[in-house]
C-alpha cells in the first residue's frame, strides 16, 4: 500500500515517533512533506516523548494524533500509555502506528523475537485495538476499520496499527551529511589506540562493524559487549562495568540517536564519575541503522553538555588525524572522558551480523571479566 493512500485512509493531521526500517516508507513521506521538526511532524527521542508529544497536541486541538514506532519501543510507551494516555486516566485518542520486527514464523534478529512473539498480546492487555497490516491490506481496508474505531478514540482509547514487512511502500529518501570520516574508520582507528579495554557498543551498525573489525584483526569478541537491543543504554551497561570491575580500562561506543534515547544516563554516569570510563560518541546526527532519518543531534552541543555534567576530559574529532590526536590525549587521562566523533552517514553493502549469540557473547566478556 503506498503511504499516502495509507496516511489518506487514516485521517490524522500530527505525526510524532522514532524511525524504524519496516516504517520507513512512512518516515520518508513525512520527511518529504514536513522534514523532522515541524508542528505536522516530530522526530522525537524516545517512543514516550512521542507519546506525550501526542497528548499535547490533543489537548491544544482536540483531534486524534498519531504515534509511529518500532514495536522494541513499546517498552517506553507503556508507562504514557497506562499513565497519561488511557481511558482511565485523561482519556487521550492516539493511533499508533507499529513496525512489527520479530513477527512469528519469520526470520529476525535475536534480540527482536520475544517482543515480536508479545507485541499483540501486550497490546490487547493495555485496552489497545489492534489491525494487523500486511502486504494484502488495501487502503479501503484501513479506512473501514478505523471508521469502526472512532467511537474507541471518542471515548479516550487507543488503536493501533502492526505493520508487517513490506505492507506501506514509498520511494526511499536518501540521507547525507557533509562529515568525511566513516564511523567504521573511526572504530577501527579507536581498536588501533587503545589497548586492550573492555568495549560495549550501542545497538545497529555499531556492534557489527565491531565484529567484524575484530575478525578481520584476527581478534576473539570476549573483550566486547554487542548491545544488539535496548537502544540507548549501552552507557548505562559501560558504567556498571567500569565502577565494578575498576581495573579495566572501559569504553562505550555510543551513538546521537541511542545517546538522545535516554540522555539521562549522562547524568548518572557524571555523578558517579569513574575514571576509567571513556564514553565516545559517534554522531552522523541520523537514525542511519533503520534508514538514516535525521535525529535531533545537529541542534545539541554534547562537549558542553558532558562538560556541565562532570565529565573532565573531553575531546573532538571531525577527521581520523584529529581522531587520532584525540585518542592520543585521553589515553593518559586517569579522569571521566568523553569524546564526540562527527561521522558520514553509509555503511559497507556487505557489512554482516554477528555469528555469535548473545548468550555466547555474554558468557566470553563474563569470562574475561571474571576470569
């Protein structure tokens, strides 16, 4: 189904969310038509403030908002949900609108499989109407069903739509930037550097330009940890490391839109203020691992915000010559330390996943660790 059709069948006028590569058609529309900060279209940093984007936008108008998401970002749509959204709390209409990654009987990514197999019985168990979209599923059909969920909104429901694979099409957007440095040039200038810490890299492109990095160094991964899910707490997971295990020297390798998820972890970190954490950030300032739509990054100074919230190193690097200076500097730093990477939007076309499990990478970095 072509996305205007689908937008034109469903009737909303506000679009908020977080890019996902199954809505990708849909995002590539919006971007199109309203970019990404608009008061018709919000990229936002997590699915919540999607949520609550939504709810505000109820309140000054009184339609019906629509909410776009990955179904792993229902986790942090639960609490505006059940909280703000729900019939018996302020009585908020919202549609949402659902990539449905680890739909069952399809193959997918580890960390996607039991959210696929729960996203419609969890749904049905927070009150929310739920159409499953596929491939089938003509523009008529959408424009019936949520004919028949108008007395739902009405009454301060919720409905949603679960998008499988390949449902919505849309000409792909292509996305750019002006940096030169290749995020896995970057990564593979930072394995030349340091030694041998322990690394936990962010969820998408990041760990798997790890891996492979690692193989073609002819390295193991027992040093690493691939965060494949839970976007944006990657920092989070570095910090429990570094403050238990303070002998080892730790780096996470962050990126804009997992860092803007949950920025709060910043914060924690700074508090607690380990010196033998090294948070990087790799910022190419776009959702690039589900198709590259642009994330608030370009707006946020994130030296100076890590600065006011105690980290005391801190570092930049738009080219691998700075890259390399930068590394050089916070190798001898015994302090908190950050360092921000600009980097281009792209990948290799034949970048590949991990081939070990989760599990397996677990246990090897709890060996090391432990051992």
């Amino acid at each position: 189904m072509n996305v205007n059709d689908f937008i034109s069948a469903l009737g909303t006028e506000f679009y908020a969310g977080v890019p996902d590569s199954k809505l990708r058609p849909l995002v590539d529309c919006l971007m199109d038509m309203y970019g990404a900060n608009s008061p018709t279209h919000m990229i936002a940093a997590n699915e919540g403030n999607a949520a609550a984007l939504a709810a505000g936008y109820h309140l000054a108008t009184g339609k019906t908002p629509l909410v776009y998401l990955q179904n792993s970002g229902l986790g942090n749509i639960v609490n505006p949900l059940l909280s703000l959204l729900h019939e018996e709390v302020y009585g908020i209409p919202c549609i949402f609108v659902i990539g449905w990654r680890g739909e069952p009987d399809l193959h997918d990514e580890p960390q996607h499989l039991v959210q696929g197999r729960l996203s419609l019985p969890l749904l049905e168990t927070m009150g929310v109407h739920t159409m499953v979209l596929t491939q089938e599923t003509t523009p008529a059909d959408v424009a019936q069903w949520i004919e028949k969920q108008r007395t739902h909104l009405a009454a301060g429901g919720q409905c949603a739509l679960l998008v499988c694979d390949g449902a919505l099409t849309y000409p792909k957007r292509k996305y750019t930037n002006d940096f030169p440095l290749r995020r896995e040039e970057a990564i593979a200038t930072i394995l030349a550097a340091a030694g041998d810490p322990i690394i936990v890299a962010t969820t998408g492109k990041t760990g798997r330009e790890l891996f492979e990095l690692r193989e073609a160094r002819g390295e193991d991964h027992a040093h690493d940890f691939l965060t494949v899910g839970s976007m944006g707490h990657a920092a989070a997971i570095a910090l429990g490391i570094a403050l238990h295990r303070p002998e080892w020297r730790v780096i996470v390798l962050d990126g804009d839109g997992a860092a803007l998820m949950h920025m709060g972890a910043m914060a924690t970190i700074g508090a607690a203020a380990p010196t033998n954490l090294v948070h990087i950030l790799l910022n190419n300032e776009a959702h690039e691992s589900v198709g590259g739509a642009p994330t608030a990054a370009h707006s946020v100074n994130f030296p100076a915000i890590a600065a006011a919230l105690g980290y005391q190193a801190i570092q930049t690097a738009d080219t691998k010559d700075d890259l390399t200076c930068a590394l050089a500097e916070l190798q001898t730093a015994d302090v908190l330390s950050f360092l921000e990477i600009r980097t281009a939007i792209g990948s290799r076309a034949d970048l590949g996943r991990p081939t070990t499990t989760p599990h397996e990478n677990k246990e090897a970095l709890m060996q090391t660790l432990q051992g």
